[in-house]
C-alpha cells in the first residue's frame, strides 16, 4: 500500500514538474512584446492589469506591455474554454542606455535616458517631485502639439 503512495506522489511530481519549471514570459517596463500562440485565442486574462497589459493583435498574436514592476500571469483559452497558455509574466527593466541616480540619504531616485546624451526621463519608482515635474513637462508638450 505504501509502495503505491510512494509511487502516486512521484507521477505527480513527475506530471507537474514542467510546469513548475517554466521561465516566466519576461518584458521590460514600457516596452511591447509578440506572443505567438499555439491555437487561437478566444479568451486572454491578465492578473494584475496594473503590472503588464495585453492587446489581441489576431487570435494567434498576442502583444504584451510592460507597465510596472512585478509579476503577474497571463491566461488564454481557446473557444472551448480549454487552456492554450498559461505562464508567469515577470517585468522588469533591462535598458543598457539608462542611468538611476540615488541622491542623499533619502535614497531619492532619479532615472535618465543615455542614448545620446543624458536626459530625465520619468520612471516608475522615481521621486514624487522629479517624476511630476517631467510629467508636467511631457503634458505641456503633448497640449502644444494638439494646438492647446
């Protein structure tokens, strides 16, 4: 009897093993994504809409935005209602050409975009006043290209 217990929970180990090794589906903060799919989509859901943010291109492409930091998990499912994709997204930062300063003891952070050369940039986990103000800023410039 214990053989078989023994047994059991190893093809169960066995059996659920893949899935618990998958590599998250990874996208940087403020970049898009492709997600091919093996079947058509007919359902896509997202956990945390405040982490990454999906768009259905066409029922086998799937674009996935990175919003903010974090992770979450994406869910697709075909007409039926079965499975076609189910993984972890994780979304991080991995831009070569930007530099976070830490000032002072308070550990305010300030983010810059170094393509050619540096400029602020507004970035989640900026400092409140830092970030609003580029924030003003790209409003400002937003308004005067509408004609406001």
């Amino acid at each position: 009897m214990r053989a078989r217990h023994v047994c059991a929970v190893l093809a169960l180990g066995i059996a659920l093993a893949p899935a618990a090794l998958a590599e998250p589906f990874k996208v940087s903060v403020d970049q898009t994504v492709t997600l091919r799919l093996p079947a058509p989509a007919n359902s896509v859901v997202i956990g945390n809409a405040t982490v990454a943010d999906v768009a259905v291109h066409d029922p086998m492409t799937l674009l996935v935005t990175g919003k903010t930091f974090g992770s979450t998990n994406l869910l697709v499912l075909d007409r039926s209602g079965r499975t076609i994709y189910s993984n972890m997204l994780a979304v991080s930062d991995s831009d070569p050409n930007e530099l976070t300063i830490i000032r002072g003891s308070t550990g305010a952070i300030n983010t810059y975009s170094c393509f050619d050369k540096c400029r602020a940039t507004p970035k989640v986990g900026d400092e409140a006043g830092h970030f609003s103000e580029l924030m003003a800023t790209v409003s400002g410039k937003t308004a005067a290209a509408k004609g406001q």
